[in-house]
C-alpha cells in the first residue's frame, strides 16, 4: 500500500491505529445485531473488519478524494468504510448506485454465478452505515447499466471509483470502462472480487495500467 500510495508505512500504521480507535468494526456488528436480532456471523457479506475493507479504508485516506463513486451497497459496510475514511480526511461525499437484490437466496448473474449478498427489503440498503457518517453519503437506487453513464455526467470528474455490484464479467468491464473516462488525473479506480473473473486484469491491459491486487498489509504487484 506504502509503495502504490506513495504513503510512508508509518503513517498508514497510524491511519490503521486510528481506524481501530474508531471502532467502526464494533460499532457496524452492533448495528446489525439491533436491526435484524441476529449475529454478524449469519450474514453473507462476511467479516466487517478485514483486510479488504483496512485496504479500502487507506486507499482513501491516501487518495484525499472529493467525489467518490461506489457500485453495490447492499447492508454498507464497505460503503461505511469509505465514509469513515472521508470523515478522518475531513473532506469529500460519496455517491452509491445499487440495485438491492431483497431474494434470500441472492441472485445469479450473466456469468452464471450465484452473488449471494442482499438485503430484506430495498429501504434497508445501507442499514448499518452509522448516523454520523450519513451527511456524506447519497444513494441512487438501479442498475449501472442504466443510471451510471448518466450519473457520473452530472458527477463531472471524480477521483475515486470502487466497483462492488454484479460481478458477471460483461458488467464488470462496463462500470471500468464508463468510470475510466470519468476520472480525474491522479484519481483511482479500485473494484472488489477480483478473482470472479478476469475483466479487472483484462481492462488493465487494455488501459495500458498494471494492475495491484490487495491481499491485506501489503500489496502486489500482478
């Protein structure tokens, strides 16, 4: 992360340090539990303090965005993640377009694959992100196919993209294409679930990048 952000690793244990202090992990688990009676471990979105969601986190605190853009929501913990990080920066909003899936058995995407991550009902997208963190946040609710060309018009230029929705390949390699042009110098474009297929790498060829995969408290090259 140090070598990707330009970020001395001293100040990244720091943002860590202060990450924890927070205790958006603890305070996320208890949200969930008041809302839906149950423990976190039943969810299926996984562990809400991990490597994915520290990289997210200092991804953006080193970015020092001013609009950021995320795809995919569903219950907000990495969209909490990202709020957090704008909160710490002092600086910056975020603008989540998703699509919430309410089946409890998820849904299959055009690759085929079952996504199970959903919510119960749509008014619950987002249900965890703490009250303080919500003056930052705005929600679009539809598809990427449909509303993301068209919000990141109206956007101008942002400077960070994260993908995190429908992981079929076709719409992977469309919300890179559609965010890239919309990026600002200097701005970065991250996405979750890389591994699903290999549209991150495939798009990185073909916008002359190298891709960096994080796979927590560092990270590689591929």
């Amino acid at each position: 992360m140090s070598r990707f952000t330009g970020v001395p690793e001293e100040q990244l244990t720091t943002w860590l340090r202060e990450l924890g202090a927070s205790r958006l992990g603890a305070r996320l688990e208890e949200r969930w539990r008041n809302d839906t009676g149950s423990a976190l471990s039943g969810y299926s979105g996984g562990s809400t303090l991990g490597p994915s969601n520290e990289g997210l986190y200092l991804l953006v605190r080193a970015s020092h965005p001013d609009k950021v853009v995320e795809t995919g929501v569903a219950s907000g913990f990495s969209t909490s993640y990202i709020l957090q990080a704008l909160k710490d920066v002092g600086r910056g909003s975020l603008c989540s377009l998703d699509l919430p899936v309410t089946r409890l058995t998820g849904s299959v995407n055009a690759d085929g694959v079952r996504e199970k991550v959903h919510v119960r009902s749509v008014t619950e997208t987002g249900q965890v992100i703490p009250d303080d963190l919500r003056d930052r946040w705005r929600l679009v609710v539809g598809s990427s196919t449909e509303r993301l060309a068209t919000l990141l018009e109206g956007l101008g230029k942002i400077d960070f993209f994260f993908h995190d929705s429908d992981h079929s390949y076709q719409n992977m390699m469309f919300e890179y294409r559609t965010a890239w042009t919309r990026l600002a110098i200097g701005g970065v474009l991250a996405s979750d679930d890389i591994d699903w297929n290999s549209s991150f790498f495939d798009f990185a060829k073909e916008a002359q990048r190298a891709p960096v995969k994080w796979v927590g408290r560092g990270a590689i090259r591929v």
